[in-house]
C-alpha cells in the first residue's frame, strides 16, 4: 500500500513571494500605506510645533511614536494571519492530525521537524516523537533498522517507498505499514507515515487459510473432480483427478483435453460429452488412461451448462471403482476363503436352523458320522444323537434360540449314518448375530475318551500294583516265619518221621505262596532283579528246552535267531520266566495244536512310538515276537490282559498273574510290550528290549542250597533286629544253632538302647528294612557312627532297589522269604567277606 501525497504537499509548500506575484495590491496593504502617511504628517506636525512650545510637543510626539508602533503592530499581526503561507501550514497541519496514521516529518539530519497526535502516541513507550523512537519502536525485528534507513534513502532520492513490519507484544503480534515519501522543494525532508494494518493482515490470513482450505479439501478428495469448457479443454481439475490419470493440475487446465484421456470416447458428440448423445445430465462408468498406458473403470457423474453466448461448462464427480472393486474382490475372496476354513477346519460344524435343521455342514461333520453332504442337508439333527441325549441337545438349542449363552460346552453322543456306532463329542452353540440359525461347533471325543479309560486303567493298575507290593511284604514276612520254622521242625524230624510228610506239604505250600507273591512283585515292579548285559539268544537257548516240554508235542516250537542282535540288560531268570509265561498262555490258545514262533531281530525307530498306553522313545531295540496261530484275542478282552488276577480260564485253572508279571517284569527291565491279536488267525506279544551300552558279563548264577557249603557254623556276634515277632524268633533260634552269639531286638529305638549299654561292639547287624518306631536304614546309620566299619545286612520284603542310597561296600540285601539255610549262608559269606 502506498499513498503519494506529493501534490498536496508541492500545493501547500509554495514560497510567501509565489503567492504575492498574482495579487500585488492587496487591500490591507492599501490601508497599512494610509496609517504610515498619517503617523509622518502628525510627526511633520509636532516638529513644527516644536518650536513654539516645547513641553507640549515632546509629549505629542511620543505619543504618536507609542501609536504609531502599536498599530504597526496590530496591522503585521493581523496581516500575517491572512497570509497564503499561514493559511496553507494550518490547513496542512489540520489534514495530519486528522489522519487516522501515525506521520512524522525529518529533515536531512532525521531531526523532527513536524509530528501528530497519533505518532506522539506511537512513540510515548520509547521516547519523544522521534526518528530514534521510531526505531526503537520496531527494536524487536532485527532487520527493521536496515528497513526503515533503506526507506529513508529513497526518500531522499526522491522516491516513495513502504514496508510492513510486524511488531510482537505480550498479548499479540501488530503489523504496521510504514511509508517515507520526500517532501517536494526540501531537500533531505522525509514524510512519514505509520498505519496499524494488523486488521487487514488477520483479514488477509483467514482469507488464504480458507482458501487453502478449500484448495486442500477438494484437491485431497477421496472423489475426483473436473470442468471443461466448449471445446473439451480442463478449465477446472482437482489433484486427486489429475493423480489418477497420471499427469498434474498444471498439465491439464488450458491444454488438456478429456477425450485424450477416454479410452474409448463417444464418437460424433460434443467434444465435452462422457457419454455417447451427451445431455445435460450424464452418467456413466467409463475406462480412462492411468499412467504408463494402463485403463481404469471410474464412475462419472457430470451436469452439462449451456450459457447464452455459446459457451460451455461441465461440472463433473469422478469416483475411482478400482477400490470398489477391489472390495468386491476381496469380500469375494473373503467369502471363499471362509468357506475353504468352514470345509477344511478339522472340527466338525454344522449350521441349524432353531427347528433343529440341518441348513448346512462341513467335510468333518460328514466324515465323523460317515455319510454325505445330501445326506445330512435339511435333516433333522435329533435323528443323529442317541436317544438318552436327545433332551440335553434339545434344551441347549432352545435356550440359545431364545437368547441366552450356554454356561458351558455340552457332551453327548452322535450316530453314525444308517448305523448304531456312538461318537462322543463335545458341542459349542451359539446364535449367530442377525440371524435365526445356530452354528455347532463338535470335538470328537473319541480318543480324549479312550486317553481318559487308558489313564483310569493306568490308575487303577498302579493301584493294584501298590495294593499287591504291600501285600506281598506282609506275605513275604509270614512266609519267613513258616518256611523258616518248617526248617527247623525239619531239623528235629528226618525222613521216615511219621511228622516228616505233613512238614514237607507246609513247606512245599510256603514255597508256592512265596512263587506267587514273586508274581505280585513282577508285577508291581517291586521284585528284585539282579541284570547282567547278555546276548538274548543263550537266554532263548537254555530256554526253550522247558517250552518244549510245557506246550506239548501238538504244537510246533520254531525259535529263529537274528543276526547282529545287540546286548541286552536283564535278569536271565526273570526272563526266563516271561517266555515260560507266554508260552503257556500261547498253550492254552491253541488247544487243537498249532506252532509257536519265537523269533528276534534288531529294530531301530527314529521317533516316539505307541506301544499300548505307554510310548516308546526312539533309540536301537532288540525285539522278541512270541507268535502263536492260536483262537486270538477279543478286543474287549485284549483291553484287559495285563490286569492282575484277570482271567479267562475256569475258576481254579489260573491266577490271572501270568501275562501281568511279563508286563511288569518287561517295564522294570526298561523294555516295552507291545500286542497284535486277529481273532480266529492268532496272537503276537512283541517285546523291545533296549540296546546295552555295555560289554558282555558273565551271568553270576545264585547258587543252590545243595551248593552251599556244609559247614555254615560261627562264633561272631550278632545284632538282630526285627519287629516281626515270628520272624525274629526264627531267626534268632536259627543263627543260635548255627553257634553264633545272637543279641535281638524288635525295632530300632530297642537296639540303639542295646548298642549304647554295650562296650563291646557286634560282628554283623542285620536288620529288617521297614519298622514302625525307626527305619533300618536309619537304625543303622546311627549304629555306624559308633561303629563305623560294621557289616549290616538288611533282610525285606521288598526289593533291593529301594536300599540304593543306603548300600556300600559293607552293606548286603537278603530277600524275604529266606529259608534257615539262605539266612545261615548269607551271614557266613558276609562275615568271611
């Protein structure tokens, strides 16, 4: 903004002479000549009267000078106030001071020379109305001293210039414009004028914010927009218009024309026309080219508007369908995709309808009841769930049609199709949101159910399994105590006593008592084994000679050998006692004759492997299969073969021990069972053995009691300790025979007190393993710290492994039942050890 006062000013500025040329004879100048003639007639006057009387002529005169002098004085004045020059100043100064901008007039030296009321104002926070408070007013722009000296200089070389500069304050930012203008016929005076335009600048900037607005919002539409002209030129395109196609704003209006970016425009129409007939309203999905040559389907919708002089402009909405269609495409894929899970997803689903139709099914649903789609598809689903679950299915889907959850997932059990095959499974319903049907979700049940029956077989068994460790303990303690005094009735009755038979029938019972509690331990893995790593085969060889003689001459025995078997870690008794055991059960399977095969090879798997309810881990395995061609197993039975006391033969023909001692015997062994049975073809017990790591041992067989030596006699002293009044008592009488010095004692409270009054220490300890106040191993623990180097021999009846931690080198085990001359024996090699 610049205002140019110069022609006022040059007006205004004219010299007092200039103005006197055109009127040289003004009237008031007239009259001032008129007043000076008069005063120097009357001062002609008193001179001449001078003479004649002094006194009087000397006051006339001054009086008339006084006169003379003020009324010179009143005419100058009041000549002077009419003056051009005067007249032009107040005029001038009245325009300034009503000027609503601030003005300030410098001469060459910045010196004011002139200033009004509003820059008085302006500069009162800085000083007097000034240049140098001018400066200070604008102080806070650094640049604004070099600004206003550059406007001074203009001024000066007589041009006119303006700048705005913005002035910061606590409250707000205020602009000003300031103007230096020269003041014509003064050199070096510059005019200055200051205006508040911080107005007109906030106007100014919500005018360009709204406009970038609105440039903003319809060049980032999410629609494309478009105008051309009469002759198909863009006069009007928006940025996201101009994206689409590949190009921009700039390269379209006034140059562009739309049927260029038609890829097929309408032939013969106007050349503003989309669509072929054109119209006033148009629209159409039309293909236009996309960068590098590629078409896309947008949507147009345009209004046609014909002006009186001929010209024309279309206004028109584009909308981008590739992201429509691209919808389209990906709720299709959507679609399909849901429906590759529905058919795909490995739980069975159906949807029903709340009358409990079937409206549709997936894959798993129609492989879980073994039919078809058709089969299922608009059938009632009652048909397919067992009549004593009917009402629970029937009560959960009418609760859910009502609107209500289910609390939990139900379980009931389906049919198979055109059959009476019942599936359990586990049901999740719910409604689906904006619709009357109800979706089914099924788990197959199947195997959780036979996991569960498994592990509450396992439970069971383990049960048992304790029930019968138990047992035979408390068995294997009266057992000593019969075997043990029939020993030393015998000791009193030879051969030929009328008493000797009746004795020999106890003995003979207490030993078969004590073969069967053996059989509990095998099976609760509680018996003590004693393994040697040995080659399978020599067990099979020394073996298979009393098979031969237990199945009888019906049945074939074939064994065959593999080569490059491995080692195995076993008790060669005890498996001796499985094959013995299959045997006899192949026996009774085969009761017209048949053959039984035992054959053995190496196996090795490179992953888990179930073997009944327990798996197998990978590793290298020798493997014995007992094949018999006998009646088979039924499933129901095969299910229930190694349950102790289980049994398929008449009552007094079996113990139902047999095939759970070779389960037992094989698991303590670290091996696995595993059964193959085709009822009316025969039976396969396989049994993997692990390979041992280490090197072949010659077998340590016990020996008999015909082997041990004869003489069994001592003289050391021993420390018996037993809770079992029997068993003490036997053993007591016993070892006293034998010559031995016997201190007994019935628990480990008793013999800590023996120990404590004694100075003399016992040769040997021997001591049961589980009492009721203290425990043998604790008992003796305590005795060792008086006596360490005492020999302990613990007697139980369970097995050895238990005493792992508690066994050294001068620590032995001797198994409950014993007879007089295993205990007599046991204690002499101890003691000669």
């Amino acid at each position: 903004m610049t205002i140019d006062h110069s022609d006022f000013i040059a007006k205004h500025h004219n010299s007092a002479g200039e103005e006197m040329v055109g009127n040289r004879f003004p009237y008031w100048t007239l009259v001032a000549l008129v007043m000076v003639i008069v005063i120097l007639g009357m001062l002609d006057y008193a001179f001449m009267k001078l003479a004649m009387n002094q006194s009087l002529a000397t006051g006339w005169v001054v009086f008339v000078i006084i006169s003379s002098v003020s009324v010179a004085l009143i005419v100058q004045k009041y000549l002077s106030r009419f003056s051009p020059r005067e007249k032009s100043y107040r005029i001038l100064n009245e325009v300034i001071e009503g000027s609503r901008g601030a003005r300030l007039v410098t001469d060459a030296a910045n010196r004011t020379q002139h200033s009004n009321h509003n820059f008085d104002e302006f500069c009162k926070s800085y000083g007097p109305a000034s240049f140098e408070s001018m400066l200070k007013a604008f102080s806070q722009n650094p640049e604004a001293d070099a600004h206003i000296l550059a406007l001074a200089d203009d001024a000066r070389r007589g041009l006119t210039s303006s700048i705005e500069l913005p002035v910061e304050t606590k409250d707000s930012v205020y602009h000003y414009l300031i103007i230096a203008q020269p003041v014509p016929g003064l050199a070096g005076y510059v005019h200055w004028r200051i205006d508040d335009v911080s107005e007109d600048h906030i106007k100014k900037r919500a005018l360009q914010e709204e406009r970038e607005k609105l440039i903003d919002f319809t060049d980032n539409a999410p629609v494309g927009f478009f105008s051309c002209d009469e002759n198909g030129h863009f006069v009007f395109v928006n940025a996201t218009f101009a994206r689409w196609i590949g190009t921009n704003i700039e390269s379209l209006v006034g140059t562009g024309r739309l049927h260029s970016y038609i890829a097929s425009p309408p032939v013969n129409d106007h050349p503003y026309d989309i669509i072929e007939g054109g119209g006033a309203r148009q629209v159409a999905e039309i293909e236009l080219k996309g960068p590098h040559g590629k078409t896309y389907q947008f949507s147009v919708n345009q209004t046609v508007v014909q002006y009186d002089d001929g010209a024309v402009r279309t206004r028109a909405v584009v909308s981008d369908l590739r992201a429509e269609r691209e919808m389209q495409r990906a709720l299709e894929e959507s679609r399909n995709r849901f429906r590759r899970f529905f058919e795909e997803a490995p739980l069975a689903i159906a949807f029903l309808s709340d009358q409990h139709v079937i409206a549709d099914s997936n894959e798993a649903l129609v492989s879980l009841l073994d039919c078809t789609v058709q089969d299922l598809e608009n059938k009632d689903f009652l048909n397919y769930i067992d009549k004593t679950d009917r009402h629970i299915f029937k009560n959960a889907v009418d609760k859910i049609a009502s609107g209500e959850d289910l609390a939990e997932p139900i379980e009931i059990r389906l049919l198979k199709h055109n059959n009476d095959v019942q599936v359990p499974v586990r049901i999740y319903a719910h409604k689906l949101k904006g619709s009357a049907n109800i979706v089914l979700h099924f788990l197959d049940l199947t195997q959780q159910k036979s996991l569960e029956a498994q592990f509450a077989q396992s439970q069971k068994m383990q049960a048992v399994g304790q029930l019968a460790g138990g047992v035979a303990h408390d068995f294997n303690n009266l057992l000593t105590a019969i075997i043990g005094f029939c020993d030393l009735l015998l000791l009193r009755h030879k051969p030929g006593d009328p008493s000797f038979q009746d004795i020999m029938q106890i003995q003979q019972n207490s030993n078969r008592a004590a073969n069967l509690v053996r059989q509990l331990l095998a099976f609760s893995r509680q018996q003590t084994l004693r393994p040697k790593v040995q080659d399978i085969t020599d067990i099979l060889t020394e073996v298979s000679h009393l098979i031969r003689r237990l199945i009888g001459a019906n049945i074939e025995l074939k064994v065959v050998h593999g080569d490059d078997l491995g080692f195995v870690k076993v008790d060669a008794n005890q498996m001796e006692q499985v094959f013995v055991n299959l045997a006899v059960n192949a026996r009774d399977a085969m009761d017209t004759g048949g053959a039984l095969t035992v054959s053995t090879s190496m196996e090795t798997t490179k992953e888990e492997i179930q073997r009944g309810d327990d798996t197998m881990p990978p590793g290298n395995w020798v493997r014995i299969n007992v094949q018999d061609t006998g009646t088979g197993i039924p499933d129901d039975v095969l299910a229930r073969i190694f349950e102790p006391f289980f049994t398929t033969k008449d009552v007094g023909q079996g113990t139902g021990l047999g095939l759970a001692t070779v389960y037992g015997i094989i698991r303590q062994s670290g091996g696995y069972l595993h059964v193959d049975s085709t009822v009316g073809e025969g039976t396969i017990f396989s049994i993997y053995l692990p390979e041992a790591a280490e090197g072949y041992e010659e077998e340590d067989t016990p020996k008999s009691e015909k082997q041990i030596k004869e003489d069994l006699t001592g003289t050391a002293r021993i420390l018996l300790v037993e809770d079992e009044d029997a068993v003490r008592t036997f053993s007591t009488r016993a070892l006293t025979n034998k010559g031995y010095i016997v201190t007994d004692a019935n628990g480990g409270e008793a013999a800590l007190e023996i120990i404590n009054s004694e100075d003399v220490a016992p040769d040997l300890l021997i001591t049961d393993v589980i009492m009721p106040d203290m425990d043998g191993p604790v008992m003796a623990k305590k005795i060792r710290e008086k006596y360490p180097e005492l020999k302990i021999i613990f007697i139980s009846g369970y097995t050895e492994e238990k005493l792992k931690e508690h066994m050294d080198e001068r620590v032995w085990f001797l198994p409950k039942p014993f007879t007089l001359t295993q205990l007599a024996a046991k204690v002499k090699d101890v003691l000669e050890d």
